[in-house]
C-alpha cells in the first residue's frame, strides 16, 4: 500500500510496473492510496519505487474522438458549419 498526493494516471503506473494488477482510491487528492491487486506479486517497495519515478501523462482525444463521443463525424461537423 501506497500513499501519494503526485498526480497519478493509474494505468500508466501499472504498465510501468509491468501490468501486475493496482487498485486505488483516488477520491482524496492530497491522500492517493494504491494497492496491489489481488493476486499481484508487486511489493510495497516496489511500488512505492514506482511512484516516486511516476510522471503521469493523460493524452488528449483527438477532435475526432469528442465528436464520435457526442455522435457526430466529422463531416457532420463541417455540414452544420456550411463548409
């Protein structure tokens, strides 16, 4: 078990520990806690070596994506703007 107010992207965290299974409560952003999944073989050193090297990165979606998200290619974008 971990505890940590850096900014975390627990996916991220997990394949950099080689994708050995992490849960988390995320709720209390000054108190992050990361466990090891059940049946994870990571080590409380270990994943305490983890975040301390953790930079997380979120990536963006692409316009593409928001538009897909709301129904929308696109084309129908384009349509609806007169171009």
């Amino acid at each position: 078990m971990a505890i940590t107010n850096k900014e975390i992207n627990l996916a991220q965290l997990d394949a950099e520990l080689g994708n050995k299974g992490l849960i988390a409560d995320l709720n209390d952003l000054s108190k992050k806690l990361i466990l090891p999944a059940e049946n994870s073989n990571v080590t409380e050193a270990q994943l305490e070596a983890a975040i301390a090297a953790h930079i997380a990165v979120f990536s963006q979606p692409s316009v593409e994506e928001r538009l897909a998200n709301a129904g929308l290619s696109l084309d129908d974008l384009k349509t609806a703007l007169g171009l």
